[in-house]
C-alpha cells in the first residue's frame, strides 16, 4: 500500500493509539443528530403538547372570518402537525375572493391562517357593482368590501367580458399607465367608457366631462391631461366643458357644452 493511500486512511479511521478521528466525530455527529430528530418526531406526533386549541384568520378587510373558518375546515383537539397546510390552502383557495393563503403552525396549540383577498383596481356596473382585480378576474363586489376612489368602466355587460377581456386588459394597463404619468390624475377620473370599437374615454369629475384619447398612442398626452386639469382655471371650468380630444398633435381640442361660449383650442 502506497504512503499517500495510508496517510488518507489514517486521517478517516481511528489510529492505533484510540485518538478519535475525523470519521468517528461524523459517526457521533450524526448519532445525535438522528436521536434529536426522532424525539422531536415523538414529541410532535406522540404526545399531547401541541393539540390545536385556537385557529386565528390574518389578513381579512371584507370576507368574513366565519366564511373563512368554515372552508378550512380546522378542528380542534387533534394534534397540530397532524394539520395539513396544503390541504387547507386548497379548501381557501375555491374562494374566488381570495388571492394567496399561507397557512402555519404557530407554537404551541394554534394554527394561524393568513388571508390574502383580490382587492379592486377597477369597478364595473352593469345591473350591480363588479369589481376588477390586477389578474383582470370580474367579481361581484361585496357590501362589505369598501368603496374605494376607483374608476367606473362601462360600455361593455359582464357576459360579454367574460367572453372576451382584451378590454378589461386595455382599462387595467391605462390605469397603471396614467398612475405612471402622475398618480393625482386617478384622482380626477369617475369613468372610463369602452366604446363600440374597443377604444377607451375617459369620464372627468365632477360632470363627466369626456375624454378621448389618441387610439394609436393612448398613452402620449395624459402628462398634457394632467397639466390641464390641476390648473385651477381648467379644473374649475371642467362643468362647462364636455369634451377634450386628445387625438390632435401637440394641442388640445375642447369643445364646451352648447350653452357656453368659449376657445375651441388649446396649445
């Protein structure tokens, strides 16, 4: 046997003289380690230390809790690592409603369920009041969710979104569009409107004043939009105007309503 072959086998096995070597700490190391797994597997699985005594829903703003609690479905008294996140999170998520669900044991007798709901970018009446997730999911807005300052897409019934989104897309990436440009500009808009041909106006408050924009680049003149209406002049004149077209290089186009007079153009 070569020097080298015996220099390593020396370095892995105990020597002559009992000094405890490399190999031997491994065997040990790994000894205790497989003891403490197996008593926390028996202190996990085959005592009563950690039996389910509480379940704590996290997260909710608008579903109720009860709702929550009856589809998980969790009971009490079984032992805790006996609960199954996965199961639970497959129960929560056939509610629509719900975007994300983590599900946790929380030491020593609680499981801890962390909701997270779709939340509205958009609204949408037809008949009732829907809301428009950030996914572009069309749900029926609870009573108990808040009205938010949010636009208000017409133009189109739900059956026929549900057919076809490519609108309810078009609305969610002008939002974040004009929220891009200048966040305040959400601020001011009640409405947007689908029209027969798939383009989307804008609806100004506080009278709806209508606004259209350029169907080949949609995006290009919101910054002008903005500028226009946070001037106090504009913004207080926006009951008189009934129309703002976007559709014109490098201007404006405002058209009031019949019974007033005023500049038909602006730079």
């Amino acid at each position: 046997m070569s020097k080298k072959r015996r220099q390593f086998i020396y370095r892995f096995w105990p020597s002559r003289d009992g000094t405890v070597t490399v190999f031997m700490v491994l065997l040990i190391v790994g000894a205790i380690g497989f003891g403490i797994q197996k008593g926390v597997e028996y202190l996990k699985y085959d005592t009563d230390l950690f039996i389910v005594k509480d379940v704590v829903v996290k997260g909710t703003t608008y579903l109720p809790q009860k709702r929550i609690l009856k589809l998980a479905n969790v009971q009490t008294g079984i032992k805790l690592f006996n609960v199954r996140e996965e199961v639970i999170r497959a129960r929560l998520l056939q509610n629509k409603y719900i975007k994300n669900v983590i599900v946790k044991h929380t030491l020593p007798s609680t499981v801890t369920i962390v909701i997270q709901e779709r939340q509205p970018e958009l609204f949408l009446a037809d008949g009732t009041l829907y809301f428009i997730d950030a996914e572009g999911l069309i749900l029926v807005k609870p009573k108990s969710m808040p009205m938010k300052e949010l636009p208000i897409v017409s133009g189109r019934r739900v059956a026929e979104l549900l057919k076809n989104r490519q609108p309810v897309y078009d609305a969610l990436k002008l939002i974040r569009r004009i929220r891009t440009v200048d966040e305040d500009l959400v601020h001011f808009i009640s409405g947007m409107i689908i029209t027969p041909d798939g383009d989307i106006q804008l609806e100004i408050k506080p009278r709806g004043t209508r606004v259209i924009l350029d169907p080949v680049h949609p995006y290009s003149k919101l910054y002008a939009l903005a500028e226009f209406i946070k001037k106090p002049v504009n913004f207080n004149n926006l009951g008189k105007i009934q129309l703002i077209d976007l559709r014109f290089e490098n201007r404006l186009i405002i058209r009031y309503k019949p019974s007033v007079k005023g500049p038909v153009n602006r730079g």
